[in-house]
C-alpha cells in the first residue's frame, strides 16, 4: 500500500513540476507565423460563428476513412500471409 500512495504522490509531483517547467520556459509572445491561418483557412483569433470552408472538412474525413481503411486491411494481410505458409 506504501509503494503504490508513494508512486502516486511522485506522478502528481513530477507532473506539476513538468507543468511548471513548461509556463515558465515557454515563449510569451507568439511570432507572427504562429497566429496566421494554417489549414483551417480563417483567422484563427476572430469569431467561431464565421462560415467555414467545407473542403477542410472534406479532406479531413477522406483522411480518417483511408486511414480506417488500411488499419482494417493490415491485420486481413496477416492472416492471408500466415495462411499460405
């Protein structure tokens, strides 16, 4: 019982020393580069009730769809592979 409040005391403390590690090393000011439109294609720091382009939305569901789909089809190839020897 010892061993497992003393692991959890540690993960607590080691997390809050990397959160805090991490405020203080960070950069305050992002750069331009940072705040610009990257993928999504509007500005990032205007209202959430703006029109949004639907090919983002497409293109991320075709990514997800493939990705599924090979994810499927990988462990179907096993099989077929250690069938035949």
């Amino acid at each position: 019982m010892l061993e497992l409040f003393s692991f959890i005391v540690f993960s607590i403390l080691l997390s809050l020393l990397i959160c805090l590690a991490s405020f203080f090393i960070a950069i305050k000011r992002p750069y331009s580069e940072k705040v610009s439109a990257y993928e999504c294609g509007f500005d990032p720091f205007i209202g959430s009730r703006n029109k949004f382009e639907v090919k983002f939305f497409l293109i991320g569901i075709l990514f997800l769809v493939f990705d599924l789909e090979i994810s499927l089809l990988f462990p179907w190839v096993q099989i077929v592979i250690q069938s035949n020897f």
